[in-house]
C-alpha cells in the first residue's frame, strides 16, 4: 500500500507543477467482498488522467465521473459502487473522494518519513451514506503531527457522529539483491514491478551500474565488509546470488546483526546446509531467529527454469513469507481468499 500511496504523491506533486489539480479517491469501507480492500487509493486528474486503480477497471470509470462534481465545488464527496450487480463480488464499496491539495510542509515530511523509513498512518473520516458531507476527508499523522490534504483543515473531534477508517502504512517494501549478473537484473525487473523499492549490491571490480538494472533505486558497488546494512528492517528481504560461495558467505556475515524478513540463497540445499554451516562458524553466537529467514533453494516449486521464471518464483516466496501463507493453487483453497 505504502508504494501505491507514495505514486499517488509524486504524480499529484507532478501535475500540480503543471497547474492540473488532482482529487483523491480511497476505498474507506466494504460490505461483502471485492476485488481489493479497504485502503487501496488512486488519483484522478483534471485533464481525465487516473492514477492507479481501486478495483478491476469499472468501478474507477464511475469515480472519474463522480470526482467532476468534487472538482467544481471542492466538496468531499461518498459515493458508493454495489457490485453483487456489476462485477459478481458480492460486495458493496463505500469511497471517499476528496479534493488532493495537501498543506505545504506535507511534502517534506512525508519525503523525509519515506527516507528514515519511519511508519505513518491515514485518517480517513467518511459517512456510511452517498452524498456531500461536512467535516468528512483525511489527515496524515507523521511522526505525531497532522496534516491535511486539502485546505490546512483540522481533524474532526473525537466524539463526531463520522466512521473512522486509520490505516497504518509501514515503510516501503525493500529488495537488496547481493549480485549482479544476468538473473539479478531479471529479479530486480520483477520486484521492481511488484511496486519494491531494489537496491542492488555488487563487487567492487564489477563493471556494472545502476543503469544496468532497470527499476533498481539504489546500487552499491562494494566489498562485503564494507556493505551498507544499517537501512535492513522487517520490512526488508535480501537474496544472495553472487554465484561464489566465498563472497556469499562474505554478505552473509555482513548481514549478521540486521532482522530481515527473508534472505534467499541460490543453489541446491546441499548448497545451503554447507553456507550455513561455515556461517555458524564465524557467527557461533547468532540468533535461531536469523537463521530462520534463510530460505535455500530460494524460491518456490513453479518449475522455473529461465532466469525470468525463477524470479517470479523467488518475488512468490516472498510475497507468501511476508503475508504469512502458505504456496496452494487458490483453487484447492477452502474458504475466503483473504482473512
């Protein structure tokens, strides 16, 4: 969500540079089922431009046309979408669609908020009904401090008759990728679509750069020794590929003092069990719970064989890690697909 919201930023901050105002739609509550959740926001243009997407296309042609009215009058508006009737999923969304104009320190602090890579959240007050209503809109609380998006407005009191929808947004989801040949470029493509934030570490003789990996926002070309790990959070997955299992183990030993939420090694298990095994040997002290985010062969059972399809089999496993599921064909899932 946080790479979604961070999108919607940077491209409202772009047309607003080019005079076009923006308006703000955010799926703020749901009865039944849908395609996705409350929390998933996009962002409408003057000039008709939309900017991501909160549904499977039908529902953001409707918010086009409701945002009109939203552009004209400055109003915040709720509108609802039912789709037992539209889409078959059972569900009714309730969206909130405001004016995207926020205060002018928001955009230093959110900036700044994104590079300590520090949890924000988002208030969004809203009426179980459709229509204009007062006092309805979100906040963003950085850091303890509030800030509107629209008009320098202040947060409803506690007490008022309106729904509260609070989202948490944690940092966004980082990818280092220790390696830099063929296959890494090709996982970095992959993460990097997923909405990751990349960073890519090489060796100090590589003869690569940034420009080789597209979708990569950060490159490091350095000795393990001397690899820059005080950024790796919970929110962090790490895969080693150097294809040398001396400058493997080198990063994994670099890595020794980080937490985060995977680490994938290349290679069979065997491959694996020996890393490990010379790790604990320089790390005698390390924690059962490090141990356990190493995943070798990293990845899940696809049957990847090009460097593209085991990309999307690593981006899977950790997708599945972090969401804590486990990897079933949806179709052999009883139940709902979301909790």
């Amino acid at each position: 969500m946080t790479h979604e919201f961070k999108d919607i930023v940077n491209q409202a901050e772009i047309a607003n540079k080019s005079g076009i105002r923006s308006v703000l739609a955010s799926v703020v509550a749901l009865d039944g089922s849908s395609y996705r959740k409350p929390g998933v926001r996009m962002l409408i243009l003057e000039d008709g431009k939309m900017i991501g997407a909160v549904s499977g296309g039908c529902v953001e042609k409707e918010i086009l046309l409701q945002s009109e009215t939203v552009f004209k009058t400055g109003a915040s508006k709720i509108m609802t979408y039912d789709g037992r009737y539209r889409l078959g999923c059972e569900g009714v969304l309730y969206i909130l669609i405001e004016l995207f104009e926020p205060e002018t320190a928001f955009k230093a602090a959110f900036y700044n908020c994104l590079k300590k890579r520090d949890t924000f959240s988002i208030h969004s007050y809203y009426n179980k009904k459709e229509g204009v209503f007062p006092q309805i809109g979100s906040w963003i609380k950085i850091n303890d401090k509030l800030f509107s998006l629209q008009n320098n407005r202040e947060e409803p009191e506690v007490n008022t008759s309106l729904a509260l929808f609070k989202q948490q947004m944690p940092p966004c989801f980082k990818l280092v990728i220790i390696g830099a040949e063929h296959d890494a470029v090709q996982l970095c493509k992959y993460a990097a679509l997923t909405g990751w934030e990349v960073t890519i570490v090489s060796g100090p003789s590589d003869s690569k750069s940034i420009v080789n990996f597209p979708g990569a926002v950060s490159f490091q070309a350095v000795s393990p020794e001397h690899m820059e790990v005080s950024s790796i959070d919970n929110q962090t997955a790490i895969v080693l590929m150097t294809h040398n299992f001396a400058n493997d183990l080198r990063y994994l030993v670099q890595l020794k003092d980080t937490n985060p939420v995977y680490i994938g090694l290349l290679g069979p298990t065997k491959r694996r069990e020996d890393l490990l095994s010379q790790f604990i040997e320089y790390c005698p002290d390390i924690d059962d719970a490090f141990l356990e985010t190493v995943h070798g062969p990293a990845g899940i059972d696809i049957g990847s064989e090009t460097p593209q399809e085991i990309a999307v089999s690593i981006v899977s496993e950790i997708l599945a890690i972090t969401r804590k599921r486990e990897s079933i064909s949806l179709s052999k899932k009883a139940g709902k697909i979301h909790s």
